[in-house]
C-alpha cells in the first residue's frame, strides 16, 4: 500500500503549513512507515494511506515518486 507522509526537514522546525514537505512510501501499515523512516530525522506530521481514487489523482502530479526503502 503507498502511504503519503507530510514532514519537515529537521525533528527540531515547528510544523508550520508553508515548510511542510511531502514523501510517498510503500509499506504494510503507517507504523512500518514510521518504522522506515525514523533514521532521517523527519518531524512527521501524519502519514495517510492513499488508494482509490486518490493514488490516481496523486500520480498525475508531477512530484509524485514512491520512496523506496
């Protein structure tokens, strides 16, 4: 299943709207995604299943890339 994960850069940037980034990812449940990404230093803000209708519509957009990890 291909999670989409809102972050900032650093685990000490307050979440502010403006600054927040955004990553794909391939994984069993949002905790193995957590699980996955816990070495980079991220401040993850949430991490949100996509499916449907929805993955169509992310993966028309120029910047969608599925982090492989």
């Amino acid at each position: 299943m291909i999670f989409k994960v809102y972050y900032q850069e650093s685990i000490n940037q307050v979440p502010v709207r403006e600054k927040t980034k955004v990553l794909y990812i391939e994984g069993e449940s949002v905790r193995d995604v957590r699980t996955k990404i816990a070495d980079r230093g991220f401040n993850v803000e949430f991490v949100q299943a996509v499916k449907g209708a929805y993955l169509e519509y992310e993966q028309q957009n120029e910047d969608y890339k599925v982090l492989e990890i």
